[in-house]
C-alpha cells in the first residue's frame, strides 16, 4: 500500500479482497435474530394461524389488528417474549468482540489470512476489545447525553421565537452537530481499536492516547471518509426500502423477506468500509518506523608483499694464472 493511496481507495481494496467476512457476520447476525425472535414468532402463531385478522397482516400490515394482537391475554407478557431478542443483541455485541480483530488482522494483510491466524487473533485481542468497548460505550453515552441535554433547551427556546421555520432548522443544525460529534468518537475508537490489534498492544490506555492524537491530526480526512461512507450507506437503505414498496406485493412473504435480508447485506458493506480506512490510516501513518542501524566493518587491506628476484653478483672472470715458462 502505498503512502499517497486515498483513505476510500485502499480501504474499499481492503473490503473487496476480504468479502467472506461481510458475509459471515451476515449470517451471524441472520442466525442470532432467527433465535432471538423465535418466542414471539411461535405465540403469534399460536393466535394468528386460528384467526381471520391475520389476513390484514399478511396482505399488508394493520397497526390496529397488531396492537389488538398484543393486548389479547393469551399472548402473555411482551416484555417476557422481548428478553430473549435483548439477550440475542448482547451476544451479538460479544461476538463482534470476538471476531473483529480477525477481520483487522485481514484487512492488514497483503494475502489471504489462513484461518489459525485469523482465530489467534481473535482470542489474543478479546479482553483488550472488552475494555475498548466498554470505555467508548461511556464515553459516546456521556457526550451524547450533553449534547442533546444542550439541544432541548435550544429548541424550546428557538419554538418561543416568531420565526415558524427557526425550530426546524435549528433541529436539523443540531442534529448534523451530534451527527459529527458522534462521527469524531467512533473514529478515535476505531483507531484504538486497530492501534491494539495491529501493533499488538496490550495496555489500552495507550492505543487510546495514540488514536486520539491521530484523530486530530487527519480529522479532515478521516471525517470525509467516514461521512462518505455514511451517505452511501442512507442511499442504499433508502434504495432497498424504494424497491420494497415499489415492487414487492404486499402478499408476497418471500419476496419482502428476499428485499430485506439483501438490503440489510448491503447495508454491512459501509461499516466495514469504515474499518478498512481506520486500518489504512493505521498503515499509512501510525505504524511505528523500524529503525535500521548501519554497521561498519573496518577491513583491513593488506598489500601483497612484491619479492624482487635475487641478483647474484657478476663476478669478472678471472684469467688463467700464467704458467711459469
């Protein structure tokens, strides 16, 4: 990846190479909400499959007769027969505790991450997302109570003004100010979130104080990418809703139950857009630099030592002593 590759580019690359986990927590999400809603599935049949109101129901749907159906006494208690859809939702909330830093750890991989890292993953990071979650959790329940605390009032005082039109705009002005808030929050624990996971950090506390000091520094990037991606993800929900109505029969359970499901899958693709740029920001400007140490080694250069051939002397030659005559 390289440095200068857009947030929504290389993020959509990380979500293109890895679609299998859109997919596995769509069915996760399908197969908890099936289990969740079996008790009030099963008593409503119980009354409906014996009455004729449930043909107001099945051919479009009647607020009355489902008020009516709620009300009867052998229905029982909605408040028992909900308890297991809020169980449902917190094992749903486990299970993305579980299984999000597997689909981190893919994002940031150049290959296919076989399925022993993936789950090794899963269980190294578990109890450092608890810990994140929880805290975002707080942090997003205080921020969100004071700015809507700090909107009542604004929109009482806004309804006592002569303009009609002021409480209107200032709702919607209020409304884009939390949205943007909100926004900036989920994108400080998305990048904890991947600080803890892809560098393997296990004191929480200091993926958080790295996340949030990132977050500033790109905000105007990251909040771009994540509105984006936000407003793709209206488009769909209100394409899949547009096709619905205008489409599908009133009468037809399967094609209703088809449309929803589809847009619901569709709709998993943003979320996990998001993720893919807080790891490609991660990548691209919070992995710490691995200082490489230049080592010198003297080598001694030795000369080859020339031997000059040994000359002997030339000695003069000597005459012959002279015989005595």
């Amino acid at each position: 990846m390289t440095q200068n590759q857009g947030l929504l580019g290389s993020g959509w690359s990380m979500v293109s190479r890895n679609k299998r986990y859109i997919v596995w927590f769509y069915l996760l999400n399908l197969a908890l909400a099936f289990f969740g809603t079996a008790a009030f599935s099963n008593q409503a049949h119980t009354i409906l499959d014996h009455s004729l109101l449930a043909d107001r129901l099945v051919h479009g749907f009647d607020l009355g007769v489902f008020a009516e159906l709620l009300a009867r006494p052998e229905f029982g208690s909605t408040q028992a027969l909900s308890a297991p859809a809020a169980d449902f939702v917190f094992l749903f909330f486990m299970a993305t505790a579980l299984f999000l830093p597997g689909v981190l750890q893919g994002y940031a991989s150049t290959y296919r991450l076989p399925r022993p890292d993936f789950f090794r993953a899963c269980g190294r990071n578990l109890w450092r997302f608890i810990r994140l979650l929880v805290l975002a959790g707080i942090v997003m329940g205080i921020v969100a109570g004071v700015l809507f605390g700090i909107r009542a009032p604004l929109l009482k005082a806004a309804g006592e003004s002569t303009n009609e039109m002021l409480p209107f705009y200032l709702s919607l002005a209020t409304l884009l100010v939390i949205f943007l808030v909100m926004s900036v929050l989920r994108i400080w624990f998305d990048l904890a979130q991947a600080d803890v996971v892809l560098s393997d950090q296990r004191a929480v506390r200091k993926s958080i104080a790295a996340a949030f000091r990132h977050t500033w520094r790109g905000l105007g990037r990251l909040l771009a990418s994540y509105v984006i991606a936000t407003i793709v993800a209206a488009i769909l929900l209100v394409a899949g809703i547009w096709v619905w109505m205008k489409f599908v029969p009133p009468a037809s359970v399967l094609g209703a139950f088809f449309v929803s499901q589809l847009t619901l899958l569709f709709l998993l693709i943003p979320r996990f857009w998001q993720r893919g740029v807080a790891v490609s920001y991660y990548l691209q400007n919070m992995v710490q630099p691995i200082a490489v140490v230049e080592t010198f080694t003297t080598v001694a250069v030795v000369s080859p030592v020339v031997t000059e051939p040994v000359v002997e002397p030339v000695l003069p030659n000597v005459p012959p002593e002279t015989q005595a005559s």
